[in-house]
C-alpha cells in the first residue's frame, strides 16, 4: 500500500501558508501596540490627555453638553409619557 499524499496543489498549499502569514501578522501588530503603549506609559505620554489648556476646557465643555443632552431626554420622555392625546 502506497501512503496518502496530502493535497499538494499549488493553490491549496498558498492558501494554507497565506492563512498562517495573516495571523502571524495580526499576532505581531498587536504586540507592536502592546509594546508601544507600554513604552508610552514609561515615558509619562499619555495620548488621551488634552495638549492645550483650550483642548481641556472644550473636553470639559463637552462633557457637561452632553450630561445637559441626557437631561432634556430625559425630560422630554416625560413630557411625552404625561401627554394625553383625545380623538
């Protein structure tokens, strides 16, 4: 009895080694970002924070905007839970 060859077309063994390259590539992407960010925090950089004091006072206004949003929601599905419609 003669073994079994796997499946040695040109196109199936690419695919297979292609299949194993992207996750390579993905496996080293994300620890470039791991490393990168680990970097970042030993250096005290921290991307999220405001560069400028302008920056910082329109994050803050920003914030309080969208608490004040929330709140007319809010406000505004009450008064239309307390409207009565007559026919």
């Amino acid at each position: 009895l003669l073994p079994v060859m796997a499946d040695r077309s040109s196109a199936s063994y690419h695919a297979k080694w292609d299949v194993v390259a992207a996750d390579c590539d993905e496996a080293i992407e994300e620890e470039e970002r791991r490393e990168t960010e680990a970097s970042n925090r030993a250096l005290g950089i921290d991307t999220s924070a405001p560069k400028s004091q302008r920056e910082a006072s329109e994050r803050e206004k920003n914030t309080e905007l969208k608490a004040a949003r929330r709140a007319l929601d809010v406000q505004e599905k009450d008064k239309e839970a307390r409207t009565v419609y007559v026919d």
